[in-house]
C-alpha cells in the first residue's frame, strides 16, 4: 500500500489501543482514529469524492484535523490544508486555485470564527461543492452516521497526497505538490533523525500548527508512523505547554525559537526543570535561526540539545537536520538527510566551487522534493531543474559539509515561524488609493523575530491618511500574522539606476 494513509492503516492494526492523541480530557486510541477517518473517507465518497481530488481542510491543532486528513487521504484524494487565520477573499483564492471540489472547516469561536470565514468563502467559489463544518461543540461531527469500515484506495507513489501553498517572491500563492512518497519517506526519517522507535513510542507535544508542513510531518505523521501519542495545544502558550509537558510525560518537543524563548521565560526559577528534563528526549527547532544562548540555556534547564533542522514546504519540508546524540554546531543547519542531496548553486543553476567562504543558494534533491507547482509549469520550471530544487536561500558550507544560513529566501519575513511574503502585502497596499508606492520589510522584534513594517509613499491630496487608517485597512483583508503593524510614511523610497526599491537601505 503506497497511500500515506497506509501510516495509518498498520499502526491501528498493530497496536489499536495505543492512545493516538490527547486532547484535554479526552483520549483517542489509534483504533478510534482509524475508524473515524474512515467514516470521513466514505463521507466524502457519499458526496462523489472520487480519487485525485482535491478537498481543503481548515482546522487548528484539535483531533478533528487528523481524523479528517487520513480521512481525505483513505479516499484516495489530496488533502488542502489552509491556515486558519485567513480571511474570506484569502480562502477563495485557494479553493479555486486547487480545484478543490469539497471543504471541511472547523466551525471555530467568536475571536475566530472559521466557520464563518469558510462559508463565505465557499458561496464566492464556483467549482467547490461540498462543504462541512464541523461543530465546536460537543454535537456530532459531519462525519458520525457513516460506516467505519472503509478500503484505503491505493495509489501511484507519485501521486499528489498534499498541497501546501506557500507564497513566492510574486506574492501570489503557489500550491507545493507533495506526493505520497515525499511526505511517506520524510516522516520516516524520523528513525534516522530521532532514533524514533515503534518498540518504545514518543509522546509528542502538538503546538506547530498542523496546517504547516513542520507539524505535519514531523509531529503527525511522524506520531503515527511509530504509533506515538499526541498530546494537542491548539495554540502556543508556554506555561499550558510546560503543564502539558509534565501531566502527559512528553519525551517530543517541536517548536520555533520564539517557542523556546518562551518556554525558558515562562519556567522561571521553578522547580519543573528537573522532571521536565527526566521525560524529555528529543527537541527539534526550525524556521529561523536559534540564539546559542538559548541552546546553552535550554541543554542545562531541559536536559536536552536541541536539534535544527531546515526545510521548506516544497521539500515535505526536512532537507537537513542536527545530527542526534552529537553536540550542536550553533548557527548550523546541518546535513542533508538520509536519502537527500544539498549543494550550493550560483543565479544560473552552475555550482559554488567548495570553500569556507563560498556563498551559493541552496538546492536540495532527494525523496522529499515536490512534483512543482499546481497548475504553475513557469513557476516549477524556475524552481526545479534535473530534479534539483533551488531553495532561494544563500548559504555556506564548512568542511564537514554542515550548512550556515546566511540569508532568507530574497525578502521574505519570518514573523513568529511564519513566512511572510513583502509582495503580497504591496500588492494589496497599492490597491489603496491613498498608496502611491510601497515597500514592506521585516524589523527585529523581540518574541516574534521579526515584525513587520509598510513604507509608503502617499499619492498626493492623500495627507490626511494615518499610520491607523493603513493598519486597520490591511487587518480586514490579511490574516493576523501578515498585515503591518508598523507603517512609516515617507516622501521618496531608495532606488537603483533600474528603478528597484533598496530595501537594505530602509
């Protein structure tokens, strides 16, 4: 069987009655999960849901979104996972541009009502037939009256199981299509990565949003490849995640720096430390770089290194990781994983001759690498050559063949483990008609690594427009994590002799 679903599928035989995932007070055995994504499997075969077709899926980190994801995959179609916090003209953006022929959405709360935002979102597409929310309540989910035996469908190891979207330097959102085999192999990779055992299971902390890559693989399918336990945490709050921690004997962490930033904040001069650090076996860190001092802090408070890794969405995402049981080389991103190949790139795809100075762009190939971009062959054909990814990040190379960042993808702004794309938000700023021009970068900022900031160049007759009046407007139209919270006005903006914006110069 060649359905990521088949994850699934065998650790529930195995071991039926191990827990699967831990909400609250609720606990879900591997038996009960596989039998509820079953029941999503022949709803959506109720609704026509035939295999290769796309069905979205906007849920936060609750057992609904697990349920649903194998549930899609056992049908034999390909999950969307959509991140929460985006709004209506957001949202139908995406059904339309993944062809998505049915929905599911959590119905959410009165701070975010998700439910609300995918309603509208579906009345503004045409081909989406099929929507579901599922209650916040403890009424039945869409899902209840199916049968809970269901045939996993096989499928052709190249066949597309998820597609993330991911923004580009263009700002337009691109869908990364992720085949079966790509996401199977890099969730697997945890027993090279973690010494991850099926024998003697982890106990995952779930708070990366499961709608991103990181979270998905690393801590849900890699969970259920080795039959271990979620413990879930819709949202990041480090005291929650410290009780959590300690009542569920967590042995997995998984976070940004900012999460570990607030772990070490929110621990204090307490006593937890030390039983905190007697259960806790593997941390794994990604998505921006980790201060050593934070590593230094954590190994003696937690008892633990903590592991970087590095990866994008386009490659499942883990290309390279820290190598477990050996101390961190800090700034590093570390090697390419089992079965992956990296090496450094110049603008036109020759390679960066070895040397400890030598600066290249990251490119990256192996069993992880996407198909390309759905329904964009410009966009992959620019991205992929030869089976070889560029990755847009500049890096070094040490003689160990450990990998150094030295720059992010062009612009891009990592706000709290979010990427950020600036031309997606210029875009949108030069729809104002007080906006005569625009450039958005990323500022320091001290718990989420970067903030970010608008520039603009205000069209004459348009003084009376405030920093205020630009926030507000973007925040209605952008979800929470993308719209500047900074807007600085400004006669003129830097330029080169070919008219580019310098943004190093702002």
């Amino acid at each position: 069987m060649r359905n990521l679903a088949a994850l699934l599928d065998s650790t529930a035989a195995k071991h039926p009655g191990r827990t699967a995932i831990v909400f609250g007070d609720s606990r879900l055995s591997y038996a009960q999960l596989d039998a509820a994504s079953n029941q999503v499997a022949n709803l959506l075969a109720a609704h026509g849901v035939r295999p290769g077709d796309k069905v979205a899926l906007s849920c936060p980190n609750l057992p609904h979104f697990t349920i649903i994801y194998f549930g899609i995959l056992k049908a034999g179609a390909t999950v969307v996972p959509l991140n929460v916090l985006l709004k209506p003209r957001e949202i139908a953006c995406h059904l339309d541009d993944s062809d998505a022929v049915a929905y599911f959405a959590f119905e959410g709360t009165t701070d975010l009502p998700i439910g609300e935002s995918a309603a509208q979102a579906f009345e503004e597409t045409e081909d989406c037939r099929s929507l579901f929310i599922v209650p916040a309540a403890a009424a039945p989910p869409p899902w209840a009256d199916q049968p809970a035996d269901f045939d996993t469908v096989d499928v052709d190891d190249d066949e597309t199981a998820v597609i993330l979207y991911t923004s580009g330097t263009t700002g337009r959102p691109k869908g990364a299509e992720l085949r079966h085999r790509n996401m199977r192999d890099n969730a697997l990779a945890g027993e090279d990565l973690f010494a991850a055992d099926a024998e003697n299971p982890d106990t995952y902390l779930c708070v990366l949003p499961l709608f991103h890559s990181f979270g998905q693989t690393v801590i849900q399918n890699g969970a259920v490849a080795f039959g271990g336990t979620m413990v879930m945490l819709p949202r990041f709050d480090a005291r929650a995640a410290l009780t959590l921690m300690l009542t569920e004997t967590v042995t997995f962490f998984a976070g940004v720096p900012t999460m570990y930033w607030g772990l070490l904040g929110a621990l204090g001069d307490g006593a937890d430390g030390p039983a905190l650090a007697a259960n806790l076996r593997v941390a794994v860190a990604g998505g921006s770089a980790l201060p050593g001092e934070v590593h230094k802090e954590f190994k003696a408070r937690f008892g633990v290194t903590i592991l970087e890794g590095y990866g994008l969405s386009e490659t499942s995402p883990v290309a390279s990781f820290a190598v477990y049981g050996r101390e961190p080389r800090v700034g590093s991103i570390g090697l390419p994983i089992p079965g992956v190949e990296m090496k450094l790139i110049n603008d036109d795809w020759s390679d960066v001759p070895d040397g400890p100075e030598a600066i290249g762009e990251i490119a990256i190939k192996g069993h992880n690498v996407m198909k390309g971009y759905y329904g964009r062959p410009e966009a992959t054909g620019e991205a992929l050559r030869n089976g070889w990814f560029r990755s847009g990040d500049l890096a070094t190379k040490d003689a160990d063949g450990f990998y150094y960042i030295v720059d992010r993808a062009k612009d891009m702004i990592i706000r709290g483990g979010f990427n950020v794309y600036p031309r997606e938000i210029e875009e949108l700023l030069l729809t104002h008609p007080a906006v005569s021009l625009v450039a958005v970068v990323g500022v320091p900022h001290d718990s989420h690594g970067e903030e970010i900031k608008a520039v603009v160049v205000r069209n004459p007759g348009h003084d009376d427009v405030t920093e205020h009046d630009i926030v507000s407007w973007t925040k209605e139209r952008l979800a929470a994590y993308k719209y500047p919270r900074i807007v600085e006005f400004r006669d003129t903006l830097p330029m080169t002799a070919t008219g580019k914006i310098l943004k190093r110069e702002i």
